[in-house]
C-alpha cells in the first residue's frame, strides 16, 4: 500500500490512476484490491485522499 501512495508523490502522479465520471475532479488509484479516492489541487500542489478501502467499500 505504502508503495502504491508514494506514486501520488510524482509530478504527474503515477499508477493505475482513472478521473472517475460523474464525480468532479475526483481519482482513483487502484493498488491491489484497494482504491484510494482522492482530488488533486493543482494550484497549491495538494492531494486530498478522500477514501482508502476495499473496492466495494469506497464507492
């Protein structure tokens, strides 16, 4: 898990990433049978994880 976080550290950040449709500027990264739900904000270089959790559990 900790290595799958670290790719959101890159500029672009790296991994299995997909903008999710019908969410606004809302992600996920998918790390096994993990998600990580979070928003990026661009201008001040800031990434909110919103959910981390299985993949039934986080949408």
């Amino acid at each position: 898990m900790a290595s799958g976080l670290q790719g959101l550290l890159a500029i672009p950040p790296q991994g299995d990433i997909k903008k999710l449709k019908g969410q606004d500027g809302l992600y996920r990264l998918r790390i096994g049978t993990y998600r990580v739900l979070f928003r990026i904000d661009h201008d001040e270089r800031i990434i909110y994880i919103e959910a981390i959790g299985n993949r039934g559990d986080v949408y």
